[in-house]
C-alpha cells in the first residue's frame, strides 16, 4: 500500500507541474474563446451537486455516450426507478447525455485527475458502481473509487496499439486503483492478456463484444438538394478524418473524378484547413449548409448531425482516424445501412471486427494511398458483396449489449450498498 501512495504522489506531483506550466497559456487563452471557459467549474468540482446513484457512467467522447443510452435503456427496463448519473471528458460528449434526461438524471464534465479534485467530486457524486466505457481510466479517480470503496467495472474495453504499446506503464500508473477493478467486459477477446497484465487481481475477465452497434434508420432520404447528385453519379463519404489525414483525402478525390464526393471532417474547428487545402490543389467544392451543389463534385460537411441521412444513400464510405495513429472510427454505421466500408492501416479500435468482414468482403484494408483509390475504385463498379439485411445479421453477432448488461448488474447487486 506504501508503494501505491508513493506511486499516486508522483502522478498527481507530474499533474501539478503541467498545470502551472500552462496555466498562464490556458488563462489567456480562457479569455478571448468562451469554449474554454465552458464547464470549467464542473471540471474543479465546483458546482456538483450530492447524490447518490445506483451507478456513475465514464463516457470519454461522443460514441462512448451513445453506448450509454444504450446500456440505461437497456437496464431501466426492469428498474425503472434506477439513478443514474453520467460524466464524459468532452463538451459533444455531454451534450449526447443531456439530451436524454429520462434516462440520465445527472450528467456533469468528468473533473481534473488530481487527486484533492477528484476526491471532491466522487464525495458529492458517491455512486453505488461506477461503469468505465471503452476502458480510459484515470489513476487519481480509480484509487479513489478504491479508497471509498465503490467497485469499478469496464465495459466494451479494448487493448488498442498505444495501449499495447505501453502497458507496462499503465500497469504501474494504474496499480494504486486497480483493487476497485472487479470486472472487466471486453469488447474483443484478444485485448484479454493485456487487461489481465495491467489488473493482475481480476476476478473476471469477460468478452462481451461491441456497444456501439444499434440500429440505424434507414428510411431516412438525404436532402433534395442532393436528390439529383446521388441518383446521377454514385457518392462516396469521406467520414471522420482528422487534419493530419486530410492530404490522402485530398489526393484521392483528385484521382476518382467519375463520383461524388462527401466529406466529413471529425472536428469542423479543421474545415478552414481542408478548405484551403481543396482551394490549392483546384478542386471545387460546395458547403452541406449552402443548400447546393453549385455544380461541383465535392460537398464538405460544415453541419454536425446529418450523416445518418447520407449513408444509406452513400455507394462507398471511407473510414478516417485509420489513416494515422488514431486506431479508427466507428464503422457501424454504415455497414448497418448496407454500405460497404473502406479503412486504413490503423484500425485497431475495431481490429477483430476489421478483419473479420473484410474475410466476407464487407470491409477493405487500405495500407496505401493507391489502395485506397484501388479499394474505392472496386465497391464503386461492384457494389456491396453482400445484402443489408445478410450484413446486419454478420453485425449482430458481434453485438455485446445483453451480455454487458448482465456483467452491470452482477457487480452492482453483488457490491451496491
């Protein structure tokens, strides 16, 4: 226990360090963009209120809420009378869980990681278990979830390449809170021998499978103005990349002149920088909230929320975050709408899901510029290998909910108090 303060005490010491290295940085910052100020009392526990509810969701980003309101719906079906509380690390995250107010009572922004905030949080939240989705744990909140006696379960975790790649470090960093670890449901099976190695003392080690399957609407159109593009030219969906990906991007639309194209950056504070991009290399382009197409055979997405209406009008989607060491976005979605899905090298995320449809066909690994263009090239002239209906039944096998839900329930009827 000595070596486990002693560990704590470094982290938070590292923690100290970094904030008043970048405080005057974040302070001037803080004072000409709002955004940065946004949640920030939430963030030093300042305005949190005191409850005390059957379970507390860790949900890091956007998709992670989603398999939230997923799993509460889920377990609210027996217990309707359930309190639940939810955090997540981003704004967009939050904005997902306040939305559903009849399924999360209290969503707040997850607080600083060190030690004397986060205690002051969990003392004011002191949830009967905490539910970590995806597996981001933080050092200070697990060994205080250990000190206060509040079991912790992971769920839908995975052992992505950076995580594989310093497990040794986690292990160590993790050591103090790992006792509060009681379950861990896996999203695919071949993370078990890590998560085994960074909490030795596991009681179970389960693979569930996947949360971030549900259904997707499919009857929904795309906006008339695109009526006549897509039943004209067949469409392909850049989705989710990042900055860093946008010269592959860029490269390929140059070379598949014969389609349209659709892009979607993952975060729009980049849509200056792709726009210049498409400016310098001559490629004419439309934005989605100017309501036309102005003749191009580029429209960027500028408008968050609208992809649902354009993947099951999409011939191909190509899947960003894959083509740089960010391991790979959700590739549900589309398949769930019939669409077959080209990705990156870096697809760890979804590593056993990857490689299983793209043995059936569904999926492409692209590890090059010229694949990608290649792989475009092939679902555009052949179309998916399979049927809509033949695919989300591929996808429901790999579909983790009831068995997640089991695990929740097991550890908090065992341990709630």
């Amino acid at each position: 226990m000595v070596i486990d303060y002693i560990i704590i005490a470094l982290y938070n010491f590292m923690w100290i360090v970094i904030f008043v290295s970048i405080f005057p940085i974040f302070l001037l910052l803080s004072l000409s963009r709002p955004r940065w100020r946004k949640g920030l009392k939430e963030r030093f526990a300042l305005n949190i209120p005191d409850i005390n509810p059957d379970y507390l969701f860790y949900a890091p980003s956007v998709g992670e809420a989603k398999s939230v309101l997923r799993l509460v719906e889920v377990l609210k079906k027996d217990s309707v009378n359930l309190r639940i509380a939810a955090a997540s690390m981003t704004p967009e995250g939050l904005q997902v869980l306040r939305a559903q107010p009849h399924l999360i009572k209290w969503a707040f922004l997850f607080p600083l990681d060190m030690i004397f905030i986060a205690a002051m949080w969990l003392k004011k939240v002191r949830p009967a278990c905490v539910v970590i989705i995806e597996g981001e744990t933080w050092p200070s909140f697990l060994f205080l979830c250990r000190i206060f006696r509040v079991p912790v379960v992971l769920v839908a975790a995975r052992a992505g390449f950076m995580r594989r790649k310093t497990v040794s470090i986690m292990k160590v960093l993790l050591r103090p809170g790992a006792p509060a670890v009681r379950t861990v449901c896996l999203a695919d099976s071949s993370s078990a021998f890590y998560y085994r190695k960074i909490f030795p003392g596991l009681r179970d080690v389960i693979t569930g499978g996947t949360l971030k399957l549900r259904e997707y609407s499919v009857s929904v159109s795309p906006p008339s103005f695109l009526d006549h593009v897509i039943s004209s030219t067949k469409a392909v969906l850049w989705v989710s990349f990042h900055k860093d990906e946008f010269p592959v991007l860029i490269r390929a639309v140059q070379r598949l002149k014969h389609c349209f194209h659709l892009i979607a950056p993952r975060h729009l504070h980049t849509l200056r920088v792709l726009l210049k991009l498409l400016s310098d290399n001559g490629i004419d382009y439309s934005l989605y909230s100017s309501g036309e197409t102005k003749n191009s055979k580029v429209m960027v997405i500028d408008k968050m929320g609208v992809l649902n209406t354009l993947f099951p009008a999409m011939a191909v989607a190509v899947m960003g975050g894959s083509f740089s060491r960010k391991g790979g976005h959700n590739i549900y979605e589309p398949l769930f709408c019939g669409v077959p899905v080209v990705v990156g090298p870096y697809h760890w995320n979804y590593e056993v899901e990857v490689q299983e449809l793209a043995r059936r066909g569904c999926v492409c690994i692209a590890h090059s510029e010229e694949a990608v263009v290649t792989a475009v090239d092939k679902f555009l002239q052949s179309g998916p290998p399979c049927q809509r209906d033949e695919l989300v039944e591929i996808l429901k096998t790999i579909d983790g909910l009831e068995v997640t839900v089991d695990v929740i329930r097991r550890v908090h009827g065992g341990e709630s108090r």
